[in-house]
C-alpha cells in the first residue's frame, strides 16, 4: 500500500456497468475500512426515503460509517429531470466537497453520481473538479451506471460489472435484505 505524510495515498475508484453489485462493492469497501480503524462517509445521490439495510449499519456503526440519502424516493425521469432532483444532487455535490476537504473521513462514497452526471442533475466538469480537489490521503469512490470516458481516464481504478443474467428479467422484484 502506498503511503503518503502518515496515511494512505488516497486513489479514485470507479465502479460502473449495467450489472447488480456496484453499491454492494461499495459498501464492501466501507465495511473492510472500519474493520481497521478508517472513517466512512457515503452521499446516495438519487435515493431518499427508502429502507435500505445499509442505512441500519451505519446507524449502528456511527460514527465510524455515515450514510446520507440525498434524492427523493421516486425514480429521476431521465430525459425530464424535476427540479427538485437537480437541486438535491447540487446539495449533495456540495456535502461531498465538504467531507472531502473536511479531513474527517478517510473514505468517501458517492454513490449513484455517475448516474446523477449521465441525467445531467451535475455536470462532468463539476465532478472532475471535485476529483481535481481531493485531498492526497482521502480514498474516493463513484459509484453508478453510464461513467463518463473522462471520468474512467481520471480514476486509479475502474470495475465494470457486466450483466450476464438477471432474475428481474423473471419479474423478481427488489428483495429486502439483498437488492434494498
């Protein structure tokens, strides 16, 4: 592992693609981080007001491990996104520039923001700029479909999960305790 003053030389993680398991690896990452002492913050971009088992954790974990939902319960309309869901994902761009540059946390998550940049709820420049802002030390992890070319150019690491087979397909729906 590289080090850099003291901590670990923070990279950029990517993980993309049509297939299940992007957040899950995410939060596979923040799981693994506490276990050795790090501190955790995650921004959801594009999700609200849903129960998701990961948000139970990390009450339990804080405040080693923060999840914040910044998004509505609904589905974004891609093509016509509301107003609101613009102005959510700002929010939620300037929380993370805040927990990054804040030096409290040694890992932040944003969750979903390749998609919040493919809706056009935040622009690829300002993501690249927060990449371009990040201190040394602080592990970065972007999570979501469709990552911009320049993105992946940017990032340390890219993952992308590929779809094979799906049980959605099958008219399975989300199931408590695996997908939400």
């Amino acid at each position: 592992m590289e080090r850099g003053r003291g901590k670990l030389k923070g990279m950029i993680q990517v993980y993309t693609g049509t297939g299940k398991g992007k957040t899950t690896a995410a939060l596979g990452l923040a799981m693994r981080a506490f276990g050795h002492g790090l501190k955790v913050y995650i921004i959801q971009f594009m999700k609200g007001n849903i129960r998701y088992g990961e948000l139970e954790t990390a009450r339990q974990l804080s405040p080693n491990v923060v999840i914040k939902q910044m998004g509505r319960e609904t589905f974004v309309d891609r093509n016509n996104p509301d107003k609101i869901d613009i102005e959510l994902a700002q929010k939620a761009l300037r929380l993370a520039k805040e927990v990054i540059n804040g030096e409290e946390y040694d890992i932040v998550v944003l969750d979903e923001i390749n998609v919040a940049v493919d809706y056009g709820l935040i622009s690829v420049e300002a993501l690249l700029d927060l990449l371009d802002s990040k201190p040394a030390h602080v592990e970065l992890i972007l999570t979501g479909r469709n990552a911009k070319r320049e993105v992946i150019q940017r990032a340390d690491l890219v993952t992308e999960m590929v779809e094979v087979k799906h049980y959605y397909k099958e008219g399975i729906h989300s199931r408590e305790g695996i997908e939400i």
